[in-house]
C-alpha cells in the first residue's frame, strides 16, 4: 500500500543553499488563519453548488468533483481542452512514485519530474479517481499537461526527506527510472529532468550521473564544482529557468551558466519575471476558482493596499496577509480549498522563487530540439 502523503506546503522564498537535511529553512506559514473557523468547508453557495455535492460525503470524492466540474470551464475560457488525469501511483525503491502515460499516443520521450522542498509528487496532477490525494497545484500540473500533450511519460518521484539528498538519492532515481522505464515498455527514450529549487539542485546532480538528453533547472543554480566532483565530460543540454528579482540566485546562475558553456555545454537560460495580479488573473490559472470570485479577491488586495498602481504585488505572497483579510471580508470558506493554489499564484506574480509554467512552451520547444 502506499504511504499516506504529507500535507501540501508552499515553497520558502528563502530556499536552501544545500539539499541536505540539515538545510536551513524559515517554516511555510499555516494555509489556514488562526482565527479562520474551525471547520472549513466549501460553501453550498459558491457556484460551484450541485445537488450531487451534497451526496458526496468523502472529502477525496468532493475534491475530485468539484476540480473535474470546473476545470472544462477555466481551461475553456484558455480555448484549450482540460488535462486528461489518469496516473498511476505506486511505490518504486521504497520511494512514493506518480506517472502518467500520455493518451494521444505512443510516449516519444520520458520527463522525470523532482519537487521542491517540502513539496510532494501530488502537486503535480489534480484530483481524479486515480488519485484522490492528488493536490493539482495550478503551475506544476500546466507543465505536467504539456509534456502529456508532447507525448511525454511523466514520473515524478518523492524524495525520502523534506528537500533532496545529493548522494544516495541521485542512485535511487536512477534505478527508478530504469526499472520504471524498461516495466512500461520505455527503454531506449531520451530521457529529460526537470527539476525546481531543491529539485533543481538534484537533477543538475542527476545529470552528470545518467545519460539525459537535457535537465531543466529551475529556480536555482544547479550543483556543481568540488562539492559535487569534476564536470563529466559528457553533461547534457541544461536550461536554466530563474526569476531575476532574487538576485543573489541570478549572479549564480549567470556563473554556473558561464563555467558549463566553458566546458562545451550547451546553455539557454529563460527568465521569468513578475506579473501583475489582473481581476481575472486567479480564475485563468486555477481551475475550480471561478471569474466572479477572483474579481471578488482581487476587489480585497486592491482595498487592502497589497498591490500598487499598476497592479503589481508589493510584497511576496508569502509576506501579504491576504489569508486574514480574506477571513475579515468573510471569503475564507469559499477559497479554503484553493488556498495553496493562490499562495502559488501570488507567489508567482511577485516573481520571487517559485514553480511556473510561463514559459512551458518556449522550454518544451527547446527540448524538443535535443531528443534523440
């Protein structure tokens, strides 16, 4: 049987220099308020009311109707079809493991997925009978439904503690990659890494242990140099993915981008830059959070003086007490449910330090160019 999951948590803006253990880390802030009511639950007066809600008395069954509803309406109003969900979820190495075999045909490549700290597997695809614990969070499943559309198998492995091991992990994923690959009838495809924050500092270690066609690492610099031995001579294509604001993390990516091209690798680097929160930027990128109350939010942030102007945030999400004005304004039941899901949209539009699928299309593009 497969372990139960640890509950969802958002990324630290001040992520790790180290994947150890030992890393230093500030705790995520609660998703709920302390002075939210004790029971949460959606309310029956939201829009996403039916009569079938209330025959649904577990709460894995409620999420995983209440994403399929409306998940056709927010991907609709994108002109694009909802992700088609069919994962399978079992145990590899002793390692929590999700997959996802692409529907439109034959995979043509494999994408090997690794989270962040204190980040798990199930953000990556929403709720579904397949897996009912699946989080679904917004930026994480665009990439996975992606590399779904482009024919890629997907696995995502969970790492043994809260952030990435360099050492013994790095073994572990490979032996699941193979093992996985060659039991789902996959070998022989070129196989991709992406990895974000903590993740990305594992894949950039993965990379110079197995043959990758290319690793994408996003959000931090990679790790290389002594601590993680001598450059192999043969390191694949590598895309780095980072928000310029945190600007201790651009000077070293520029480094580590500069030291790889040095060595004959291939380097492209993609920057992804603050947004500003729009009254219907939420509802766009969040099935299940419809227009009506991403205005209604949006209305919050604007009164409570969390954005300026031109509608951009004016501090880290993470920083903004938006949970607590939300409860003041009597909103909270009603985005309870997608409350880590907002947390990664503010998060994002303040540019500092967290998962994004901005520039899926542009990274796809670019990988597609070195499968072989």
């Amino acid at each position: 049987m497969v372990p139960d999951p640890p509950s969802p948590l958002q990324r630290n803006k001040q992520p790790a220099k180290q994947m150890s253990k030992s890393s230093s880390h500030r705790p995520s802030k609660s998703s709920t308020p302390s002075h939210a009511p004790g029971r949460l639950t959606l309310s029956l007066t939201s829009p996403f009311a039916s009569p079938l809600l209330l025959l649904l008395t577990a709460a894995a069954a409620a999420a995983v109707f209440l994403y399929s509803l409306t998940a056709a309406r927010s991907y609709g109003a994108r002109g694009e079809a909802p992700p088609l969900s069919s994962p399978t979820v079992e145990t590899m190495e002793r390692a929590r493991a999700i997959w996802e075999l692409p529907a439109a045909g034959p995979a043509r490549a494999v994408l090997f997925v690794a989270h962040g700290c204190r980040c798990r597997p199930e953000n990556f695809w929403p709720p579904s009978p397949r897996c009912p614990g699946c989080v679904g969070l917004p930026e994480d499943v665009a990439i996975t439904d992606r590399a779904l559309r482009r024919r890629f198998a997907v696995l995502a492995v969970a790492s043994a503690g809260e952030c990435w091991s360099p050492g013994k992990e790095v073994d572990v994923a490979k032996r699941v990659i193979r093992s996985w690959a060659a039991k789902n009838g996959l070998e022989g495809l070129p196989v991709v890494a992406l990895g974000a924050s903590s993740g990305g500092y594992f894949v950039s270690r993965l990379a110079a242990k197995m043959s990758l066609a290319a690793v994408v690492i996003m959000i931090a610099e990679g790790a290389f140099g002594s601590s993680a031995g001598a450059l192999p001579a043969v390191y694949p294509p590598a895309m780095f993915i980072h928000m310029p604001k945190d600007k201790r993390r651009a000077v070293l990516v520029d480094k580590n981008s500069k030291m790889l091209m040095k060595n004959g690798v291939e380097v492209k680097e993609l920057q992804s830059l603050e947004l500003p929160l729009t009254p219907t930027l939420l509802s766009e990128r969040i099935p299940g959070l419809d227009r009506g109350l991403s205005e209604r939010i949006w209305t919050v942030f604007r009164e409570e003086a969390f954005v300026d102007d031109k509608g951009y945030m004016k501090e880290d999400g993470r920083e903004t007490p938006w949970k607590d004005a939300l409860v003041k304004r009597g909103l909270w039941e009603e985005v309870s449910a997608l409350a880590d899901h907002i947390q990664e949209e503010l998060n994002l539009a303040y540019g500092y330090h967290e998962m994004t699928s901005l520039h899926a299309d542009e990274m796809f593009d670019w990988v597609d160019k070195h499968l072989r």
